[in-house]
C-alpha cells in the first residue's frame, strides 16, 4: 500500500496569474475610461498611458494578493484533509 502526498497549491503560478489578471483589469478600467470624470472641476495634467499604468499596478497589487490569500486557504484546507 502507498501513501501518495496531498497535492499543495504552488504559491508563485497563483500570485503571478492573480497580478497578471490584476494588471488587465486596472489597464481596462483605466484605457475604457470608466474612471473618467465626464465634468472635471480640474483639469488633469496626467496623460492616458500613465493612469493606465497608476490603474494596472493598482490591480495587480490588489488581485495578486488576493491570490496569494486564495493559495494559502487552500493549502490550509489540504492540511485538514
């Protein structure tokens, strides 16, 4: 009779492709201008590509460490069974 490991989440591939999918989102949000404000009382002095850049790390900070969070629940849970 063998014993075969329990099969552990990778942290890295989680958090890459949370950050990478962050990345997307925030550039999406910020090149299809839903941010934008449609009557800006100040005028922004910030060009498209850099508010794309500003939103996209946003999101990747924000969605990678919801998947390294995502990793460690799920190797917790492999703990228990």
């Amino acid at each position: 009779m063998s014993v075969t490991p329990a099969r552990r989440p990778r942290f890295l591939p989680f958090i890459v492709t949370g950050a990478v999918l962050g990345f997307l989102l925030g550039g999406a949000l910020a090149a299809f201008g839903w941010f934008e404000d449609p009557d800006p009382v100040v005028p922004s002095n910030y060009p498209a590509s850099a508010v794309v850049g500003y939103l996209g790390f946003l999101g990747a900070l924000v969605v990678g460490l919801a998947a390294a969070v995502l990793a460690i629940v799920l190797d917790r849970r492999t703990d228990r069974s």
